[in-house]
C-alpha cells in the first residue's frame, strides 16, 4: 500500500506523488554505475532528506507549508559517473510503478519528480523521457500535472517536454539553488492545483555543445541566457530554462536547449525560443573557453609568488562530471618540480587500505592513482608518509554547496587517509567526491588557505568554494574522460548539426 504522510491538513489537501531518479552520466568514462552505487530511499523514508538542502529535501519541506498530501515512492540517486546498467532505471521503475498505480487508483492530483536530465543506460539514451512517458501511460495520468525539478546540466529531449508540464531547471552554476528551484517548481504546482491551469513545455535544442567549463552562469553565454530568460518570465510565461546541456552523454539530444512551459500560446512561446535562440547564437564562442598547458601554468604560477593558493584547475578529471578523480598528470608535474607546500585529492581506495597498518608518521611506497581511466599515464609511484586517517565523514560548511544538490549536507567519502611527498599533501579518499566545499580538506584537519597550490578535479563547481580563497585559478588541459576538448571524444550517436568550436568545426551523427 502506497505510504503517505499529511501531517499538515488544510482543508481538502492536494494529493502528490513524489519520486526521484538522479544521475548524471558520462557515457566516455571507463566505469560502469550499478545499482549497488545508488542511494535509495523508499517510502518514509524519503523523509529523511529534510532540511539536507537538496532538492527532495527542499521540495518535502515545501510540500508540509503548502499542505500537500504526499504520496512517497522511492529515490535513487548517485554521483556522476559511468554508463549505468540498464538494471537501475528497470528496478527504479518497477519500484516506483508499484506505487504509482495504487496511488492512482486511489486518486493523486498531480506527480513531482526529482530528475538530473543527463541519465543514460546501456540501452535507453533518455532515461527521464522514458520515465515520463511510462508514466503516462499509466490508467489515470493521463492528463494530471506533472513536474518536476531537473539540474542545469541536462540534455532535454522532445520526450521529456510532451511528457511533462513543466520541469525547473537551477538557475546557478555552480548550482547553490538547487533546493530553491526545487521549491520553485512546487510553487508552480501549487499554482496549478488552486487554477486548474496546466502550463504546457516548449523545448529548443540549440546547435551547441559546451564543455562544463564554459557553463558557469557568471560567463558567458550562460549569463546573458539566464537574463533573458528571467525578463520573459517577468512578461508572463511560468518557467523560461536554460539548459547547459551535459557535453560527456553521447545520445542523440545532447547539447544546449531552451525551454519555455507556459499556459499562454504557442505563437507566444516559440517567439520566446526565436529569441533565445538568436542571444545563444550572439555569444556562443564564449562557451569555449581557453585553458593553459600544465607547464605553462606552473611557469607563471613560480614567477608571480602569490601570497594565496593558486588553484590548478583539472577539468578533465573532473569528478563532478563523472570522472575517476585519481589521473596524476597534475599530481607528477607537483611532485617532479617539488613544488613547495602543494595539494591534492586523489580517489584511491586500494591506498587508503595499504596505510591501514601503518603507524602515524611511518613512510611507505605506494603507486597513487592511475587506475580508473586508460588515458592517464597510470599510477605514480612514490614514498610517502602518513599523516592522518579518518573514516572520511564530514558536514559541508556551505549548505548552498553544489556538492549539497546531489547528496545534501553530510557527505562520506570512505576512510581517508592524508600523505605527503616531495612538498606535496595528498588526500587519498576511498569514494570519490567532488570538491565542491571547503570541508572536505578541514575535516581532516588541514586548512586549504595554507596550501600554495591546489589541484581541483572539477570544472566550474569548484569555483563558490575555492575563489574566496584563491590568489589566481588556472584551468590547465589534461587527458581524461571530460576533457574540454569535445572534438577529442568518440561521439557516435548525435543527430542534428552541433557546432564543436566554432562556425567552422562541426560534427554529426557518424
């Protein structure tokens, strides 16, 4: 029997069905996601998301002040990683489906999902499409609102947009508003429930393909899109998103889209995408933004001496977009120049459990990374001593956090241990977790502001967390799975024209 909470009664209360799906996934990284990387959460459970700041917690904390009647299905989420094995989106179905069809019968009003929009399996390109559109396809959702929450670095899809009413996307990269457009999205809906006016969704896929690091919404062309999108909402649509696009999911929508979900015309809508479209096209070459060798950066960072850590910027392992977050190309040009005072976080559980019976302070050899994408040099080989171990949990300092939109506030990154070698500090984890939050380093006990170089394995989620500290970033090109150079990857599966790098570079469907 569908498990359902209204602790809040307010007359006759809105029926709700909740449920999440959330993965962002990088079809070009060498693992593979199984269920058993998941985070599921089923029924009451669900509950346990409040006041984490993530978006499932911001939207069943929005639902007690509106007074809905939540009807609580099963969330599944996990970090970005590799293609997910068509197990998960089949058993995440059949979970929720069983809800969802009692609940149905019974009556529901409307149905909020928790989405990423960059989901894909072994065998379905569309993940949230196809969640969608099963879903109505179920006797009584037909013709009930349905929404949602999505994050800003989805590839929509036609599927999704005649499936749902209406989805919000975050508005911020990093996302430090992933709970407040998970609340906004439940406005809306509530709006909906009180009008019995259903917005419907207009989608336009652009003719780009962004790397991450040219999606940061304080840059260009994100900045002027979120501007735009912001007036026209003032003019009268319900929800103008902008849509980053996930550039490391080869299928056949990835890429840049607007989309405008409305209760107004279709005429007045797709003049709305004309525009969008044309400030798209204005500023589109900004999307590609310049990155440093790693020489390079290391010859300006010895030259300068900054008083403040200078931040090597490593996008192409970036563990937020599904990368490893154990390639050394950094980590040896550190270690190989002796740079002074340096930093870095690599994901190595086997290390971690070869320091397990090493005293503090004991030395060792270890071959450190290198193990999670064939285009890395391999693991390095070095001496190092122990400094600390810890079992790798910790509260993010920020609750605005991007790390906190995917996981909310405590997060585990294994059992951890802290090394150094030829100047430089490491910290091993056993989970690879994005650096998104301060927190991470100060929770084993070192302070990121005394470091004089730090390596980061991101590619803009970084920036709320580290800028404040930083005396000068650099974004330097290295090989990896989420290299900013999309011409370098293997994509076989887009359908429409995409413009790689400029007017002149294009790709297609191969």
């Amino acid at each position: 029997m569908p498990v359902t909470i209204n602790q809040w009664p307010r007359g006759k209360s809105p029926r709700v069905l909740l449920a999440g799906c959330f993965h962002e996934t990088n079809t070009f990284a060498d693992d593979r996601t199984s269920p058993g990387d998941f985070q599921v959460r089923r029924g009451p459970a669900i509950l346990d998301a409040r006041n984490d700041g993530s978006p499932m917690g911001a939207i069943v904390d929005f639902a007690q002040k509106a007074g809905w009647e939540l009807v609580l299905a099963v969330d599944y989420r996990a970090f970005p990683s590799g293609m997910v094995d068509d197990e998960v989106p089949e058993k995440f179905w059949t979970e929720f489906s069983a809800t969802a069809r009692e609940a149905l019968r019974e009556g529901v009003d409307a149905v909020y999902l928790v989405l990423h929009g960059a989901m894909v399996s072994e065998s379905v390109e569309d993940v949230e499409g196809e969640i969608l559109e099963r879903l109505r396809q179920l006797p009584g959702a037909q013709d009930i609102p349905v929404f949602g929450v999505t994050d800003l670095h989805g590839n929509f899809t036609e599927r999704m947009a005649r499936h749902a009413n209406l989805l919000v996307t975050y508005r911020e990269n990093p996302h430090i508003d992933a709970a407040a457009a998970a609340v906004r999205a439940g406005q809306l809906l509530d709006w909906t429930l009180q009008s019995g006016r259903q917005p419907k969704t207009y989608l336009r896929q652009l003719p780009f393909i962004w790397p991450p690091t040219g999606t940061a919404t304080a840059d260009s062309p994100m900045r002027e899109l979120e501007a735009a999108a912001r007036r026209f909402e003032a003019a009268g649509h319900a929800s103008v998103d902008v849509y980053a696009g996930f550039a490391l999911a080869d299928t056949r929508d990835t890429g840049a889209s607007v989309t405008v979900s409305t209760t107004r015309s279709e005429t007045e809508a797709l003049e709305v995408l004309d525009a969008m479209e044309q400030i798209a096209l204005e500023h589109a070459s900004q999307g590609f933004p310049q990155e440093w060798t790693l020489d390079a950066a290391l010859d300006d960072i010895a030259q300068r001496r900054f008083s403040g850590p200078a931040l090597l910027v490593e996008p192409a392992d970036n563990i937020g977009g599904g990368a490893p977050g154990d390639c050394t190309c950094v980590l040896r040009a550190l270690i190989s120049r002796k740079v002074a005072n340096a930093a870095a976080i690599i994901n190595d559980p086997g290390a971690v459990q070869q320091l397990a019976t090493i005293s503090l302070g004991g030395k060792i050899h270890l071959a450190i990374g290198g193990k999670g994408s064939r285009l890395d040099p391999g693991p390095l080989d070095l001496e190092v001593q122990l400094l600390s171990r810890s079992d790798g949990v910790f509260e993010v300092e920020d609750r605005q956090s991007h790390l906190v939109s995917i996981f909310g506030s405590r997060i585990e990154m294994g059992p951890c241990a802290v090394v150094c070698s030829e100047g430089t500090t490491i910290l091993l984890t056993s989970k690879k977790t994005p650096p998104m939050d301060l927190g991470q380093w100060r929770s084993q006990g070192f302070a990121p502001e005394q470091f004089s170089v730090i390596n980061i394995k991101a590619a803009v989620a970084h920036r709320r967390a580290y800028d404040k500290i930083a005396a000068a970033s650099y974004t330097v090109e290295t090989p990896g799975p989420c290299a900013s150079n999309l011409t370098l990857l293997p994509f076989r599966r887009i359908q429409r024209p995409i413009r790689a790098l400029n007017d002149s570079l294009s790709f297609q469907k191969q």
